[in-house]
C-alpha cells in the first residue's frame, strides 16, 4: 500500500463516501428514497437560520438559482416549507418541516449505526483513537454541518 499524502487523502476520502453512500442506501430502505446528501445540506443550513434562496446560495457557496432549485425540490418532497415571517407578513420564511427533521434524525441514527459496525469490524479502541488522531490533526469542529465541501471548513476569513 502506497504511504503517500495523495494516497491518505484518498483513504479519508472513501472513509466518507463509503459513510454517505451507506446513510443513502438506508435512508432508501427505510422509506427516504428521494434524499441526496446535498439535500441534508440544505436543510440543515435552513435549520441554522438560511431561511431564503440567497441565504442558502450564500450558506452552500451555490447561485440564488441553484439554491431556489433546490429548495423546490425539498417542498415539493415535503422536507420544507415556506411560512409567513412573523415580523413581517410580506416575508416568506423558509423551515425544515418535522418530516425533514425525521429524515435528518434518521440519517444521524444511521451514521451511528454506521460507526457500530466500524467499531465491530475493527475494535471500538481502534476507532476511537482514529477519532482521536483525527481531532488532533483536523480539529474538533473540522467542518461547519449546514455546508458542503470545501466551503464547510473554517478557515477564519
């Protein structure tokens, strides 16, 4: 096996995607067959307070356009609404309906049960100190959950 950074990075790469493309393939089997990971974005930027398409473009780093595509898509699915700001009845807010706030739990269950098998698989030790070693290098908090990709890191700007 190579020992080079390229190659690490690929390794946490796949860590990843494996987790993801799992979380996917239960979700399905569990009844969300229309959830993509950029949809849990979303939402959970939207939960963070992005409660408009430019919010949320700004949030994701993606276009006003791109953002309003894809909060059609989560009202149309159910995941989120757009509700009468109570400040100002001009103003429509966007919130994560309690059937998104169902598909977001039931992803985080599965990511748990996830890192069971993980822990089974290579020893509960082991994947605590990947954990450990993990922090250490990237930090506690490595990466902001409402945002995807390379945008999700602080880099203190």
């Amino acid at each position: 096996m190579s020992r080079s950074g390229a190659n690490l990075a690929l390794l946490l790469l796949g860590g990843f995607r494996t987790f993801v493309d799992a979380v996917v393939v239960e979700l399905a089997r569990r009844g969300y067959d229309d959830v993509r990971p950029v949809h849990a974005f979303a939402m959970r930027a939207i939960a963070a307070g992005a409660d408009s398409a430019s919010e949320l473009g700004r949030r994701l780093s993606i276009s006003k356009q791109s953002a309003a595509k894809t909060i059609a898509v989560l009202q149309e699915r159910g995941y989120v609404a757009r509700e009468t700001d109570p400040r100002d009845a001009r103003r429509k807010r966007l919130q994560v309906t309690t059937l998104g706030l169902d598909v977001l739990r039931t992803g985080e269950a599965v990511f748990d049960e996830l890192r069971v098998q993980w822990e089974q698989q290579i020893g509960a030790s082991e994947v605590a100190a990947f954990e450990v070693h993990l922090t250490a290098l990237v930090g506690a908090l490595p990466v902001r959950s409402d945002a995807p990709g390379w945008v999700a890191r602080d880099l203190g700007e």
